[in-house]
C-alpha cells in the first residue's frame, strides 16, 4: 500500500498533476472497453524512459521514468484510461478532452465520490500527452478519411475533418462500456458476446470508424443510409450506419444526432443513446511524415494515383532547382562569406521526398531520385514535365492553356498546379532540415497555404528562373525556412532563433537549433534542427514552450 502510494505521489510531482486525478483516472481505466492489439501498443509507449542531454541548454530531453504515463502504465486500469486518453488528444483541444474525461468520469462515478476538477484533467491529459502522440491514432483517421474520400457517393461530403463533441465521445464510450463490459467468459475478455451496437451518424465518420477499431479491435460493418455496404468486417459487432448530410463550416448549421442502440439477446429490448450536439471542431493530432504527406496532397485535390505521380515528378525537378536558386535575404554581409549551404546535403533531402511520398506510391516511393535540371528552360518548359500536364491543359478553360472561357480572370489549371508543386517543395524542404525524418511527428493542422516568406519566394523561382539567375528577396529570410519546419511541427507560435529562443519543447517533441549542440564547419547546413521524442526537462521540471 505504501509502495501505491508512494508512486502516485512521485508521479504527481514529476509532472505536477494531482493524486486525486491519478487515481480517479485509474479507477475510471478498469471500465474502459479497448481490445488487447491497443492496450499492448498503448503500454509500450507509455514505459518508454530514454533520455539524454542537449549540452548548451544544461537540460535534458526525451521520456523519463516515474511520471505519469509510467505509473498508470503499471496497471491494467491505468492502461485502459491511457488509450481513452491517447484518442482524445485527436479532439481539438486538451480542454475539450478534458471536458469529455469529466462527463465520462461523472456518468459511472457513484453519488458523493471526490472528482477532480476540469482543470486537474486538463493537467493530466497535457502530462499524458508527449508518450502517447506516438501511438498512432491521428494516423488512423487520416487512413479511413483516404478510404472514404475514394468513394463515389462520399468523396465530397466528408473532406472537413471533424471529431465529436464532449456530449457524443460520452456517449461511445458509454455504449463500448455496456455491450464490452470486463469478463471472463469469451476467449476475448468480454462478456455479451451475443450483444452488438448500431451506430447512425452523418458526421465525424473516419474518427467513429477509427475509435471503434481502436476498442474493438476490428472496424465497423458501415453501409449507408438506403443499406448500400461500404465494408463488410466479419466478427465485427458493430454497424455504422452513415447519413449522407454534407457537412459545412456554417455556424447556422443545425445540431447532428449520434444516435447508437444495442441489441442484446433476442427477445429483450434494445438500449439507445443519443447526443445532440452542433458540429464538431476540427480535429488535431501528431502523424508520421508520410501520412502527412497523403493528408497533405489530398487537401490540395491531387491523391489520385496519376496526379500523385506526375507531382512527384514535378517535385523530383523542383527540390534542387530550388536549393540552387534560392538566395535569402541576409542583413550581415560578413555572415555570407562564411558560405554556409541553407539546406541540407542532398542525401538527406531526398530521405524527406522518399518519406513524404512513402504512403501515396508505396515501395515506389524508394525509387525516387532528385533530377537535374536542364537549364535554358522554365520549370513550367520541362519536356517531362509538359508531356505528364498535358491532360491538365487540356482541360483548362483559360486562353493561355487554349480555353474559350468568358471569364475573364478563370483559374487555371497549370498554375494552380504549380502553386501545389512549390507547397510540396517547401514542405519537403523544411522537414529536410531536421536530424532524423523517421522520428518527426507532424501537425495534422498545419496551415494548408503560405502566401509569404518561404512558399513565395520558392513559387517565385517555379514560375521563372530569369535565365538561370537565382532570386533573391528581401521579405524572405533564412529565419523563414525555420519557422516553416516549426510550424509543421505544432510549434506555429515559437519563432525559433529570431526572439531568443532556442528550444520548443511541444506536443511530444523537443525541438532545438544543432548550430548550438554541434560546433559547426564552413560547408555546413546552418538551420540545421535537432529533434526528440519526448519533452524537455530544465533543472528537473518539465517545461512547455
């Protein structure tokens, strides 16, 4: 008994959250339905207690032994309420999340038990946050969403990504809690293995989808509203049944109904949950470089098989015509003479574009390579590269593309096409800066177009080389390229460097400038970033920046 209580106690204080919050949380875990697949993925994460020591901050960085990932890790209770924890970081905020734990906590908690407060809950859930953003649960969505947007009938109702509201998360967890409850009498730990649930919605689909396989172990049956089948899963004792009302960003919109019902043995009535709540926020979540590089070319209408190609073609011409050209402003002409190279060499470039294309070509994606390019042609002139976009001017309206179109400013198609090709340049580029691409963790709601800085200045040099002679901007910087890779890494309001600042420690990750660690030679990347899993700890307390 002094053993538990002594470890709660060490765990409260590592990570400044409160016992009361630990226990309740532990307690609240051993109701939790979520199969084994997740609970072992889940536990591994959570005992993770590697860490070094970045030198020129004194401080260390990584995951550390005693917090309290580690100490909920320690039980089967504490586990479960881990992989509840480790899908409402994907819910827009810690404070939603925490609001969604509070309901849950206080729908099976008995009349008088001590609650902790939402801000307790609050605390622990950002605790919990840096072991579990690697369990891959934004991943999952992002999968199921590609899935759903490849269907006819549903490719353009579900492009906005939304998570449910506190009121429905209350809901499917109170429903997996009754028709899954703990047993002994299955081969699969669950009692009412005759039960099954019904779910109808017509919102947050890839996220429901995502948290039933997340607790089951399977995903749904899901069939539409007049019966057509989408996926059949045998063994699968869920249906989702999905409404086909699109969804809009309109805050006039009326509520959505989550409607789920149970049907236990024949012959007794069924259960129904509804929740009743206005649309959801969007989600947020940590995802590999590669799942952000298929979430990111199907933001920009451009995942079927042949578009993917032809802008991995495109990018494979782009990405060392721009590490060429690109000439950033620098206000101290004796820093120049130093000449320090922007980007990275180009081996560690191309480990990026592999990456970041790994998903959307498959094992294609290793054969890619960086391309010369020809010189005397604008990037736009490229025999390669005019052959693959012909079927894109051909269906331009324009009249520079051969169009008859009245309007008289249309969108056209190549340099919207163009546009798309310097994002994923850009992109590419500035994870490039990073040590180690297999360790990076990048924001799902990372901005989707930069009209200014880096993006510019790299769809400046795309549009026109002026005779091969590299651009120069005064608006954009080396500063720039950083605050581009930070802001990929949820660090959107940490401008690294420009304001003294050196390290962000965000989300599960620690980021740091390498010019500070590592003493650097003349011929070196000078925005080279260092970056680990985990947070960073100065003088033995955790800190957030």
């Amino acid at each position: 008994m002094f053993g538990v209580a002594k470890g709660i106690l060490t765990a409260a204080t590592s990570d400044n959250v409160q016992p009361l919050a630990l226990l309740t949380a532990e307690a609240f875990g051993g109701t939790l339905a979520i199969c084994q697949q997740t609970l072992l993925k889940v536990e591994k994460h959570a005992r993770k207690n590697q860490h070094s020591v970045i030198k020129y901050l004194q401080a260390q960085v990584g995951y550390f032994p005693n917090d309290s990932a580690s100490h909920l890790s320690s039980s089967a209770h504490g586990v479960r309420f881990l992989s509840l924890v480790a899908m409402l970081l994907c819910s827009s905020s810690h404070f939603e999340a925490a609001e969604a734990l509070d309901l849950m906590i206080r729908s099976s908690s008995s009349q008088g038990q001590m609650m902790p407060t939402l801000t307790q809950l609050q605390d622990l859930v950002e605790a919990l946050e840096p072991k579990l953003v690697p369990a891959g649960f934004a991943d999952e969505i992002l999968g199921w969403k590609t899935l759903l947007l490849k269907h006819s009938r549903l490719g353009r109702i579900y492009k906005r990504e939304t998570c449910p509201r506190p009121k429905k998360l209350q809901a499917l967890v109170d429903a997996f809690r009754t028709c899954m409850r703990l047993g002994e009498t299955t081969g699969d730990g669950y009692e009412n293995e005759h039960s099954s649930l019904v779910l109808k919605t017509g919102e947050n689909i890839p996220w429901i989808i995502s948290f039933v396989k997340w607790c089951s172990g399977l995903p749904p049956n899901i069939l539409l509203e007049d019966g057509t089948p989408l996926l059949r899963q045998p063994g699968s004792r869920v249906t989702l049944c999905v409404t086909e009302t699109a969804e809009t960003d309109s805050p006039y919109q009326q509520p959505t109904i989550l409607t789920i019902e149970l049907f236990e043995a024949i012959g007794t009535p069924s259960r129904l949950w509804e929740a009743k709540d206005h649309n959801g926020y969007p989600w947020n979540g940590m995802i590999s470089v590669s799942s952000f590089g298929m979430h990111r070319v199907s933001q920009l209408n451009m995942d079927a098989k042949n578009d993917t190609e032809i802008l991995a073609l495109a990018v494979s011409y782009a990405l060392p015509l721009v590490v060429e050209h690109l000439r950033p402003s620098i206000p101290n002409k004796e820093f120049m003479q130093l000449t320090f190279p922007i980007f990275p060499p180009t081996i560690e470039i191309t480990r990026s574009f592999k990456e970041y294309f790994r998903v959307l070509l498959g094992s294609s994606a290793d054969d890619l390579i960086l391309k010369e390019h020809p010189g005397g042609l604008d990037f736009m002139e490229l025999p390669e590269i005019v052959s693959s976009t012909k079927h894109i001017r051909d269906h331009c309206s324009c009249i520079n593309c051969g169009g008859l179109s009245k309007n008289p400013r249309p969108s056209c198609g190549i340099i919207q096409f163009q546009s798309h090709v310097s994002e994923i340049t850009a992109d590419i580029l500035a994870l490039s800066l990073f040590d180690s691409a297999e360790l990076i963790k990048v924001y799902s709601g990372a901005p989707t177009t930069y009209v200014i800085g880096f993006s510019a200045a790299v769809l400046e040099i795309l549009s026109k080389l002026d005779n091969g002679e590299g651009k120069q901007s005064e608006k954009f910087t080396i500063a720039d390229v950083i605050e581009r890779a930070m802001s990929l890494t949820a660090n959107l309001n940490v401008p690294l460097v420009t304001n003294q600042v050196i390290a962000s420690s965000h989300k599960g990750q620690v980021v740091f400038v390498n010019f500070f660690e590592n003493p650097m030679l003349d011929g070196c990347a000078i925005n080279r970033l260092g970056i680990v899993p985990g947070t960073l700890r100065y003088k033995q307390c955790s800190t957030t920046w």
